[in-house]
C-alpha cells in the first residue's frame, strides 16, 4: 500500500482547500522530469506542459505526469475531474505515483469545492469534540444478574491528513476518560460527492464506508459496513438539544441491520448539527442476556 504525505491541504465548512505540496519520499526524482499545468482558463490539451495548454481540472493532470513530475496548480475554485481508485470508490483528486502537486500561490487561493452537505461535518484541521459518555447495563436474566453504569468523556480532533489507496483522507483521533479503559482510536474520513465517507481497517481490510449521504434529505438511505452488514437512513431533520444548546435543521440518522436479530435488538441513532457535526449518539441492545444503553452528546466544540 503506498501512502503519500500532504502538508496545507485545509478542509472547511464549505470547500477543501487544495494541498499544497503532495511528495513520495521514498523515490528519488528523475532528471528529466516534466511539469504539468492547470488552470480554469486553460486549453486542456494534454499532457498539458504549459499554461495554454492548462488542464482545466487537477486529476487529468494527474494522470498525465509520470514519477518525478510537478504538477503546478493556478488559483481557483477545482470542483471536477475525479478518479476510481479503490475497487468501485472514487475521489475528486487521487494520486498514485511519486509526484509533487503544488498550488502556484497557496492553499489559501487553490481549493476544491465540496459537494453540498459537507456542512453536517466539518472537519478542519484543529476542530476538535468534547462529549459526556455515559453506559448503562444491566441483566435481563435473573440467573446472572448485574447492573453497571459508567459516565466518562471523549474527546475528538482532527489532527491532519494522509493518502491511503492514492485517496485523501482527514485524520481523526478519539480519546476517552473513564470509559471501560478503552484505548484512543484513529479513523480516517473523506469528502465524497456522495457524501461524507469514513475508513477504518476491519478484520485486516481496509474498508470505506459511507457515513453520511449527499444531498442529505429525508428517506435517503444507503448502505453501510463496518463489520456488520445494514444500512443507514436520514429519519428525519429535526431540532435537538444537546450540552444545554438548541441545534437546527439536524440529521438523524438511522442504522438499520440485514441481520435480523440485529435488527430487532439493537438501536442505533445519530445526529449532526450543521456546522458543528456529530452532537448526539445513542446505540441500545436489549437482548436474552441484558440492557446496554450508550448515550453520548455533545458539550464543547472548538473550530480554529
């Protein structure tokens, strides 16, 4: 698996902002290497080695340079073009080989748009989560009989980007306190323009999975794995309250599992808040052994 490091490639609200410098550094550059250009205004000739000529999106040019090569990319706004790279999955920009992509005056001038609804999560680098975490379990079984309830903290940030599959992902590291001793997960998200896509190694594979659905509106469903088979659907866009605050036009989201015991004993619900992201999380299983009831909700939210 090749990976790809990145360095000021800003996601907002409501646009990515385009890396600045991508670069394999385990391959030593060519003498003769190439340099490709895009622009909005070019001529999108390939391969596109001068500014008449510019590809008018990243991705072509892209796939026209070779290891070694610069592809040099003019301000603008880059919201077309994209490449398959993970089996049926695809991205706006994807990069496969040992390449430097560089904006001519900075991330702050080169973005990529992102698709609407990227809104329900931003994930800039630096937001960062706190959230109250609290479990109840108790036996359903008068032959075992328990009762346990844990109240903690996690905390979310996002902490940068990587390429993973020639795809780019946001980094986001989850930390709890007092919570069953639970070690701190990393998972990896992208924007896609289906949706927000998040990424997780299950079993030894690397799986990409669609968390939230573009346009978000209510119905949508689509499917969904993360180690178990199902689905999930936008129930509804509603107002919810959540660490004493009023949140508007809020997705809940739905998990629906193709297993049907699953499917009968467990519930699972989101909700995202516009601007701000996950607010509210709640996963309940009641079955022959017992109750368990997850519930965390949101409390701070910080965005550089």
């Amino acid at each position: 698996m090749k990976k790809v490091g990145f360095q000021g490639f800003e996601i907002g609200t409501l646009f990515y902002t385009l890396l600045l410098t991508v670069a394999c550094c385990s391959l030593a550059r060519p003498a003769l290497a190439d340099t490709h250009y895009v622009s909005l205004s070019g001529g999108h000739v390939a391969p596109y080695t001068n500014w008449v000529a510019a590809a008018t999106n990243i991705q072509e040019a892209i796939d026209a340079s070779s290891d070694g090569d610069t592809v040099l990319v003019n301000d603008g706004d880059y919201s077309t073009g994209g490449h398959v790279v993970y089996g049926t999955m695809t991205n706006r920009v994807a990069i496969d080989k040992a390449i430097t992509v560089q904006s001519v005056n900075g991330s702050a001038v080169t973005i990529r748009a992102a698709p609407p609804g990227a809104e329900y999560y931003p994930l800039k680098p630096g937001t960062k989560w706190v959230y109250d975490y609290h479990n109840e379990m108790f036996s359903n079984n008068p032959k075992f009989v328990y009762s346990n309830a844990t109240t903690g903290k996690m905390r979310a940030r996002v902490v940068g980007e990587e390429t993973t599959n020639g795809v780019a992902y946001i980094v986001m590291e989850t930390s709890y306190e007092n919570v069953f001793n639970m070690p701190p997960q990393r998972t990896l998200f992208r924007y896609a323009d289906d949706g927000v896509h998040m990424a997780m190694t299950i079993r030894d594979e690397f799986v990409d999975t669609r968390l939230i659905a573009f346009p978000p509106s209510a119905g949508a469903s689509w499917d969904y794995f993360d180690g178990v088979a199902g689905q999930r659907r936008i129930a509804s866009v509603e107002t919810v309250e959540a660490g004493g605050k009023r949140y508007e036009n809020c997705l809940k989201i739905v998990r629906d599992f193709k297993d049907p015991v699953k499917q009968k004993t467990l519930t699972h619900e989101d909700y995202y808040a516009p601007g701000v992201g996950l607010i509210k999380f709640r996963l309940y299983q009641n079955n022959e052994m017992g109750v368990s009831d997850t519930r965390t909700e949101l409390i701070s939210n910080t965005v550089p």
